[in-house]
C-alpha cells in the first residue's frame, strides 16, 4: 500500500495560516540539548514532522528521557544518558543525524555513528565538519560505514569554512562549547537557525558571540544546564505558504512569521506585482492575476533560499514572460521541474539553471515528491491545475511539513490523503 496526497485545484483559498517552529533549527536544537550535564531542557514550538520522531528515537538510544508535554513541545533530559554507537536505521534516514557528531564528540570527546542520510540533492559532503573537528584536536576514522571521530581533549582554535555551511557552522559550535580556550570560526554561516541554536547554547551557560555574522566566537566553558527555550517560526514553511497565497488565494493571511527572515522572498514577489502587504509578524497577500515573469538566484543567507526556489517554480507557469532561475547551492536540485512538465508545464532546464515559459496551464497527474521541497512545489503546482493531483511518495514532504495537508484543509483547499494498492 502507498500513501498519496490528493488535491483536486482550481479552488480558491480564504483565511489565515499559521506558521509552524523552524524544522532546520528543530533538528539542530535536539542534538544540542544533550549538551547539558545537569538539569534538563525543554523546547517549546517544536514542529510535529517525522523528523522529529527519528531524533526521539536516536536520543532514546543514548538513554536519553525524552517527555512530550504538549503538541508542540518537549523535554530532554540527558541526566542518564550514555555514549554508545549510532548505529540506528534513524540515523541513515536523518541527514540532520549528524549534528549528534558534534553534541557527542563536545560532551564525551568520542563519537561512532552511521554516516548520516536524508533528500538527495546531489553531494553535499560532511567533509567541512570533519577538518572542524581535526582542527579542534580530534582523530577522525571512517570504518565499515561507520565514523569514528575521538580526542585526548579538544583545544580552541581558528576554523576557515571554505563553504559558508549551515550544518558545519552549527556542529562546530557544538563540539566547541566544551574545548579548551577560544574557537573562532570564519566564513561561518549567517542563517536564523544558527542564531537560535547560539541562544539556547548561551541560555544554557555557553559563551558564543558574533552569530548572524561570518565571525563567530566561542570560549569553552565547564558545563552547561538545562533552560527554556522557544524555536524561532519556520520561514520555509512560511515562504512556501505565502507562495502558495501568491498561487491560489482569494484573500490569505500568513501569522506567526519574522518577515526580516523573508526579506529576499518578499522582494521578488513584489517585483512579479504580488498584491503582499507585510505586518509586523505577518504578511497578507490578495488576488493579482497578471503577475510578471522575474529571475532568481538562490544564494546563502540572506539571499534567495535554495529551499524556495523549487516551490516559487512551479508560481513561475503562471507569470507573464520568462523567468530564469540559478541555483547556486545545490546543482542538481532541479528533480521537480520534470514532474511540473508533467503536468503541463513549459520549463527547460540546464543545470544549474532552469527556464519558465509563461503562463501555461497545469493540469492534474500523478507525480512523485523526489524529495522535500520537491513535495512542497507540486503542492503549488496541485492547487492550480484543473482536476486531481496525485502525488506519491509523501513521507517526504511530511519529514519538513507540519500538517500541510490540515492547514490546507483549513483554507479551503480540496485535499485528502489516501491509501492506494501497489
């Protein structure tokens, strides 16, 4: 049996929407709450998506207690934990698993684990995290599929990230709250989810400056304590919604956003003449048929989000002229235009660029969600097409989506999932 999202399109939304914790702060959050040596952590606003169950699951392995209060949010408390090998299946499906080498190797100088999983969106090496790790005085050794990273003790030291990464920015910080003297690193990425992992760190008794700049520094500390602490809105989950009012709304509120975080997004809507009105922690959008044709590049933080482009693809088929996108992040990210294609969609793509021909008709089919933001895009795309939309493969869009589906429901979507046969 296959579980598929179904959306018959063509029917215009109402209402308001509210926007779900950061799923990319969540699952940095999580691993780092381990940190602790006394006391326990309680995160609030924590999205309900399947990846925060595998990140349940791997703590419970390291004999973590973890208590779900709430919906929304949880307890952790690493009081009993143990450092054993990850070698569970969640740590292959996860690719954000790997956040524990750092949270692992800063509490108990080792770590062993599976190399980490997730969407395929073509190589995105660990190798950036692991000269981290060598730099701060750790031995890293890769065997049967396992890494093992350990140190006699970890020493504070200058780090230069080649690549302004996310991941690597925030594993670093992790194994360093614990080393010995001062760690700087340079290049580090600017992301709002880096600055909400550095202000539960500091809550918890870390000293981490500079977050938000490409200068971070962190002086080791004795021990961390448990804390409280809120997760920032998802401003993906945001940014998808508001290009789906873009698409098929009548009269939509978007809440619970910093539009601050939307800024590039917000900008390249208006230039397609979007009717967008932004407030203080929400946007409302109204109907504007001609919309116009614009170019994107994606780029890190603050540019355009690589994790928008595909979504804004499939708004793009309704814009008058030719829109070009350019991604720089992530070259082969383009799996969604072919199934946009088929669904009647006029794109070329040559990566790392795609071309949209518009406006063209969409139609319903069925298509796959390759991966996460593929998922999201042929949402869009669903919402737009005369008939029904069948998508398959959806436990990816479920890894980053709180309850899209509901949400949808909510404003007058027609959407429902449903079990089919092999």
């Amino acid at each position: 049996m296959h579980r598929v999202l179904k959306i018959e399109g063509k029917h215009l939304l109402n209402g308001n929407v509210r926007i779900s914790g950061s799923k990319n702060a969540t699952v940095a959050l999580i691993p780092a709450a381990i940190l602790a040596k006394t006391g326990s952590v309680t995160i609030y606003g924590v999205p309900q998506i399947s990846d925060v169950s595998s990140l349940s699951t791997i703590l419970q392995e390291l004999n973590v207690k973890v208590t779900q209060k709430d919906e929304d949010h949880i307890t952790i408390d690493p009081t009993n934990m143990t450092d054993i090998p990850l070698d569970h299946s969640a740590v292959t499906k996860l690719r954000a698993s790997y956040y524990f080498m750092g949270a692992l190797l800063g509490k108990y100088k080792e770590v062993k684990m599976r190399m980490p999983g997730g969407c395929y969106l073509g190589p995105r090496p660990i190798d950036l995290h692991l000269k981290g790790f060598e730099a701060l005085g750790a031995t890293v050794e890769y065997v049967q599929g396992f890494y093992h990273i350990y140190a006699e003790e970890l020493i504070g030291t200058s780090i230069y990230l080649d690549i302004a990464s996310v991941g690597a920015t925030i594993n670093i910080m992790m194994a360093a709250v614990y080393a010995k003297g001062r760690t700087v690193i340079e290049n580090a990425a600017k992301e709002p989810e880096i600055i909400d992992v550095a202000t539960m760190l500091n809550k918890m008794g870390a000293q981490i400056r500079g977050v938000g700049t490409s200068v971070i520094t962190i002086d080791g500390v004795e021990e961390l304590s448990g804390c409280f602490h809120e997760i920032i809105p998802d401003r993906i989950e945001a940014g998808t919604f508001i290009i789906i009012a873009a698409a098929a709304a009548e009269n939509m509120t978007i809440e619970n956003i910093i539009p601050q975080h939307l800024e590039s997004l917000i900008s390249k809507l208006k230039e397609m003449e979007v009717n967008i009105e932004v407030d203080i922690d929400k946007v409302i959008i109204k109907r504007h048929d001609n919309l116009k044709a614009v170019d994107i590049q994606t780029l890190p933080y603050p540019g355009f989000a690589t994790d928008l482009q595909q979504p804004i693809t499939a708004l793009l088929t309704q814009a008058y002229g030719e829109s070009q996108i350019k991604e720089t992040i992530y070259a082969e990210r383009f799996k969604h235009c072919i199934e946009l294609q088929r669904m009647g969609a006029d794109i070329d793509v040559n990566s790392p660029s795609s071309t949209i021909h518009g406006p063209t008709p969409l139609y319903g089919d069925e298509v796959k969600a390759t991966d996460l933001r593929c998922g999201a895009s042929l949402v869009v795309a669903g919402l737009l097409a005369d008939g029904v939309t069948t998508i398959y493969d959806i436990e990816h869009i479920e890894r980053g989506y709180e309850n899209i589906d509901g949400k949808l429901k909510e404003l007058g979507a027609n959407i429902w999932k449903e079990e089919i046969e092999d």
